[in-house]
C-alpha cells in the first residue's frame, strides 16, 4: 500500500456520532461497568492513563480545611482513611474516546467542589448549587464556544444544548481555541469536548446540522425548558426566529456581538410583550429575512446594531463584504471578552441579581485609551512627620489663687482621662473656683454608650485626675455627683478649696499617682506572655477595693485562650454589623492632617499594625467590601486580632462596680482612673478590650435596641461563654475589662483637644 493509501485509509474526520461528542464514564465498584471498562482495556482503545485520584483528594481535603497543614506522611494517612480503600475503586475513571485517555476522577459531587473551591467567595456555595442547576442552551459555535466553555468553566450551568450546522474552518482559528487538527470537525463537537475536558460530569446535548424552524422549539424545552439562551449565529434568520420562539416560552436571551463589547439583554422572561431587539426591527419578522442575500441583510444588521459611533474599522468591514472578505470579521480578544460579559451576565441573571433588559457596551477602546486612567495614589516614600505630641502637663503653682490658668491646668490633667474611641465626651464649665463637669450635649449617644454609660464612665475618670491634680498643687476637691436632679447632663460639681488638701485622710495615699497622668496611655503593643507578679495582681486588687470596685483577674492559660475566642467574636460580630461597623470606623484617623486637625478618635498609627493588617482594616473601612461577608457569615479572620491581643498578655482583667446607675459609672470612672494609674505606675500596659461589655449591657438591661436580632443572640451565647470565666452580677455595672502586658511604652498616643475648645468660664451664680 502507498504512502498515501495509507493515509487515506486512516483519515477520517471524526464522525460527530454522539460515540466521539461525549466521553464514558466507569464506576468500578459497579461490576457491570467494571467489566465495561476492561473490554475497552482489552480492545487497546485506551492510548494513555492518567491517574492523580489521590492527589485530588489531597487537594480536596487540605481546600476544605485552609488552616490545616499536615506533613507529607499525615496527609498521605488521611487520603488512604478518606478513600477507604483501594484508591482506583474511588470515584469515576473518565474514557474520552477521541484522545482514547482513561483519567481518573473524584465523585461528581466532590468534582465539583474541589473545581470550584477557588470560586469562593465571588460565588458562594449556595449559589454554585443554584447555577449547576440551570440548563442553558447556545446558538452559534463561533463566538458562541468561548461562551460556552466559559459558563461551563464557571460553573454556570450543568446541561448544556449546543447548535451550529458549520464544521471548523481554517480560517476560524483567528478566534476560536482549538488546534489545526480539529480543522474539519463539527464546532459543536469542538465545543462540546473542550468543556468535558473540564467537567466530565455536564450533560451535553448538540445539534451538529444546526436549527431550523422545525427543531428550535425542540432545541428551546425538549426534555425541559431552557432557563437562558445565549444567541450567537450568524443567520439573521434564526437570529430573530429564535427570539421568537423564546419569547413564547419566556426564556430570556443573551447576546454579544464581538462589536465595541456590546452586549444584549432580553429578559422575556419577565417582560413576555418585550418587542424583540429592543424594537430595533420595528415591524420585521424572521419569516420576512429568510430569503435574503448577504448584501440585503445588510440594512438590517445596521439597525440591529443602533451605534451612532461605530468601531473605526466596523464601517470599512461592513463596506467590503462580498467584495475583499467574505463574512464579517471578528478578533479572538473580542470573542475572549464577549465570553466574559456572557458569562458574568449569565451567571446574575440566573441567581436573580441583575434583572434588567437593554443594551450594554464594554468598550475597551473607550475604557482603555489616554485621557482615561484612573488617578491612583502611590504609597509615600517620604519620611513621615514625627507625631505630635499634647502639650506637658503642668500643676497650678502653689500658693497663688486659683485663677483661670491655673483652672486650665486643672482641667488639662482631666483631658487625659481615657474615653471610649478618644471621643472625649466632656465640656468644663469653671464658675470661680467651682468646676462644672458635664456631657458634651452635642456627641450624639453610640450603641457603645448605652445610657450615656461611657460617657458617664469618661467624666468620672476626668474628675479623678482634676481631684489627683489638685491635690497635688495643694488644693481641696469636693465633689458633687448629679447635684440638679432637673440637669443630667451636669455630672460632677467640683469645689477647690485652698490649703486643705490633707484635711481627707482617705485620700492621703492618692495624690503621688497624679505624677502618673501625663504617662497613663492605651498601650496596644505585643509583649511578652510574662506571668503577672503576684505583688502586683494584689496591689490593682487592692486598688479596686479601696475605690469600692472589684476586679477579677484571669490569668490561667487555658482561660486566656478561651476569652481570646469570645473576644474574637465579638470583635468580628461588631465589625459585621452595619451601624457597629459604621461607629467603629468613625472613631479612626487615618492619616497625620485627620489626626491633627481633630484631635480626637483614635489615630490608626496607635493601633501598632504591621502592613498587612493595616492593608486589611484599610479594606474592611468601607461598609460595601463586608456587607457580602456578612450575607455568607463570613469574616472569620477578623477574629484573629483579639486572640493575638490576648495570647500576647500577662493577664486579663474585669473592672466592676455595685450598681447600674448613671452614678455608679460616674463613681466607676474615678475607680478606673485610680486602676489605670496604678498599673501605669507598676510598668504595666493597659489595653481596654471592652466593647463587648457595652453590647452585654445594651442587650441586658436594654433589650438590645438598635442590634438585630441574629447579634443578640450571638451576644446572648457570649454572655454565657463569659460567664464561665467571668462571673457577672446582673446588679453590678462592668466597667471596664482590659489586657495587662510588660510591653513597651508605644511610640504613637492618641491627641487630645485644646483645653479652649472644651472649658469654659462663667460668672459665679
């Protein structure tokens, strides 16, 4: 036999029988398909095996568990115990008849899941379950395939119908993804094999001699109506018939034109009147264009394609048909990005996200060209300014009256207190020697500060440095709480009396800690897990009890690890909850001119964050990138701080005070005060931790007013997790519960306003 007898007898465009369209599938621990596949073994029409079965269960397990990350020899144990035997009994072996590959392939389910785990979270896994549930069918295998194995990439469907009467041209390769050996085939064959390369597991059904008007209702419901039609022929004949017959069956209609991105949208599934085109062939029916010349559909495809501002090179296109080219010309990047603007509109369509019908253009030409770049800010490279710092404290000088400087010294030393946000909830009215100490009636009241509770607490440690600050200069403080029922929003009433400051012996002890005001601060720095001393764990316990508040110290190991997991929690319930959410991130400064300008809320400088999670809160900022997390339950990451935070502690502590009163916090505030300043004084750094305390109190005593009801029972089940740990009397107001460290002093602390902007001087009543 000659070389070319040869040739010939092998040559066969591969017959597109439904044999070489769709590959088989075998089971082995089905003895019927066993026997199948060991026919097909004997006859020699496997070529190759490819076996990865327990590298994909590998895969398959570490996907499902991102934390986990065994050794070599562990994970090799967990893929024997998952397939529970002999690995080739596990799953399906694929046989593609037209490579004559044997592959072997985990379980339909876990398939699936494996291959659209990196899916996740753009499309969440309920609605991957929705999608594979749609049937979609495509028309025309040109533009038509990137479409189709695009949406079968995605997952975007699971039953597929494929029309196109054409076989693959040479001249196609300009746009199509298939080889020059393919040259010949049926598109719908090329299409249907490029996505069963991808999933096996799609049922597939072709048309290969293409749709007429006697099979395209066939095409649209037979076995099942179709849920989309994605229409890409070039017949403008069953281009407009097509969208008759789906318009009957209400199946609505995607179609990309490979024409400056323009892409259509006909949802006759929710519009059954909707005129076809969007009425551009007004009075045209499909009947009316069957008999047409290439050159008379021309004047149709114009008013098909409405643009007043074509392509430069569509018109010249248009003008040479028949004369320098045959059919209209197309570009594989056009195709590629039509693929993708089917695919995304495919896949909200069917999840019910995007219901409108119309035109749309995605136009590179226009997105992409000089005079449109998107202005970007490039991180700074220069050095940062050094932070600014408040001014030194500096006591009224001792044995002068007590003029209007030496009140604004005063009052500076109460600016120092701590406030929940650095909100500085406090206004200073000074009448002589009395000091009016009173609520900033103009902060609007936070879900933290329930009941003015926080801001109740601020005042309260403001007052306990005025009197500590005083009393050191060689002054007396009386203090007054709420002393006009009929005006709640004056908290304390400050008398200064000159020469008796060691008249209270109580107190005697107290003034050494005002040396320590201008150093108290909020340390956020991670230090060393050093046990807490002992003698100091007494001498804040003894603090506490000498202010007539109680503290519970845990220190135990086992104990932090689990009030870092509540804490967590909390954490991220606050930061997935949309007004907690908007409350937090208005407290923060982020850059040097924020903070400086306002001279309150907390810099973000102080938060010690590395780059990365700084980037992150960066990102979790605006309400937009988590309201999607919080649809999934997602967020789990924001947990992370507050273990990290407890992990890097000596010991956790709970400030608690006898009653629930505006007075209590008020009295609790100078507890707190005095707490912290000890601390400060014993080297300690402080951390308040206390946000979830406020969402307890809120949820409590409050009924949990202006929280969902999805967060109060999170915080019901936190209240209980607490419990264990931290006991909480329903009587007791907790004030505070803070991390203690050995961690050094931070190099950034927040600002405080000018003591202008907050006191003020009146003529004595």
């Amino acid at each position: 036999m000659s070389l070319e007898s040869l040739i010939g007898s092998l040559n066969s465009a591969d017959d597109d029988g439904d044999a070489l369209l769709r590959p088989t599938l075998y089971a082995l621990d089905d003895p019927a398909q066993r026997a199948a596949l060991g026919a097909v073994l004997e006859r020699g029409d496997v070529a190759a095996v490819r076996d990865t079965l327990a590298e994909q269960v590998a895969e398959l397990l570490t996907s499902r568990r991102p934390d986990w990350h065994p050794e070599a020899g562990e994970l090799a144990d967990a893929v024997e115990s998952y397939t529970g035997g002999p690995a080739s009994a596990y799953g399906t072996w694929v046989w593609y008849p037209w490579t004559r590959q044997l592959v072997h392939v985990l379980p339909r389910d876990e398939y699936r899941e494996l291959r659209q785990s990196r899916n996740r979270y753009k499309i969440t896994a309920e609605e991957q379950q929705l999608l594979e549930d749609r049937t979609i069918a495509v028309i025309g295998l040109s533009v038509g395939a990137a479409s189709a194995v695009t949406l079968a990439q995605e997952g975007v469907g699971s039953r597929f119908r494929l029309a196109d009467f054409d076989r693959l041209s040479l001249s196609n390769l300009n746009r199509l993804r298939a080889s020059i050996a393919d040259v010949g085939l049926p598109k719908v064959a090329i299409a249907a094999r490029q996505m069963y390369a991808i999933d096996p597991y799609l049922d597939i059904e072709v048309w290969p001699h293409g749709l007429t008007e006697d099979n395209v209702d066939a095409f649209l419901t037979g076995g099942g109506r179709a849920d989309l039609l994605v229409e890409e022929c070039d017949d403008l004949y069953i281009k407009v018939y097509a969208r008759e017959r789906a318009r009957a069956h209400g199946i609505p209609v995607l179609m990309e034109t490979n024409e400056r991105g323009m892409l259509d949208v006909e949802r006759f599934d929710r519009e059954p009147d909707r005129p076809l085109l969007h009425g551009l062939l007004s009075g045209v029916a499909a009947a009316d264009l069957k008999t047409l010349s290439t050159r008379e559909k021309v004047p149709y495809v114009l008013r098909i394609l409405d643009q007043e501002r074509p392509s430069e090179r569509f018109v010249p296109s248009l003008v040479e048909i028949g004369q320098t080219i045959s059919s209209w010309p197309q570009l594989a990047s056009g195709v590629a990005l039509g693929a993708a603007l089917v695919t995304d509109t495919a896949r909200r369509l069917l999840l019910g996200t995007f219901t409108a019908s119309g035109r749309y253009f995605v136009d590179p030409g226009e997105l992409v060209r000089a005079g449109a770049e998107t202005a970007l800010r490039p991180e700074e490279t220069v050095a940062a300014p050094a932070p600014e710092t408040d001014a030194p404290l500096r006591l009224p000088e001792r044995g002068r009256p007590l003029d209007e400087e030496g009140m604004r010294r005063l009052v500076s030393y109460g600016m120092r207190a701590p406030s929940g946000g650095n909100v500085q909830p406090w206004r200073f009215v000074a009448r002589g020697r009395v000091l009016e100490c009173r609520i900033d009636d103009a902060l609007a009241p936070t879900l933290l500060d329930f009941e003015r509770s926080a801001s109740h607490l601020a005042i309260g440690a403001a007052v306990e440095n005025i009197d500590l600050a005083a009393r050191a200069a060689g002054w007396a403080c009386r203090a007054r709480l709420f002393p006009d029922p009929a005006d709640r929003g004056l908290v304390y009433e400050l008398t200064l009396d000159e020469g008796t400051a060691e008249t209270d012996g109580s107190d005697r002890q107290h003034p050494s800690l005002a040396e320590w005001i201008e150093h108290r601060t909020t340390n956020r720095t991670l230090g060393p897990d050093t046990p807490l001393a002992a003698p100091h764990a007494m001498a804040l316990s003894r603090c506490a009890d000498e202010s007539g508040a109680q503290l519970q110290l845990v220190t135990e190991h086992r104990e932090l690890e689990e009030l870092g997991r509540i804490l967590g929690a909390g954490d991220r319930l606050r930061m997935m909850s949309p007004r907690l959410h908007h409350e937090m991130m208005a407290e923060l400064r982020w850059d040097d001119e924020e903070v400086r300008r306002t001279r309150e809320g907390i810099d973000v400088a102080t938060l010690q964050l590395d780059r990365t999670d700084l980037a992150g809160i960066s990102i979790a900022r605006h309400w937009p990138n988590l309201a999607f997390l919080r649809r999934i339950g997602g967020g789990a990451s924001f947990e992370d701080g507050a273990r990290k935070l407890v992990a890097a502690s000596s010991g956790i502590g709970v400030l608690s005070i006898p009653g629930t009163t505006p007075d209590a916090y008020a009295r609790g505030g100078r507890a707190l005060q005095r707490l912290w300043l000890t601390a400060t004084a014993l080297g300690l750094g402080v951390q308040p931790l206390t946000p979830l305390l406020y969402l307890l109190a809120r949820v409590e005593r409050g009924g949990g007013t202006g929280l969902g009801t999805d967060e109060i029972t999170a915080l019901r089940a936190l209240r209980t997790r607490l419990a264990k740990i931290l006991p909480h009397r329903p009587a007791d107001a907790e004030l505070l519960l803070f991390r203690l460290s050995y961690a050094p002093a931070p190099t950034v602390r927040a600002l405080r306003r000018d003591v202008g902007s907050c006191l003020r001087f009146a003529d004595p009543a």
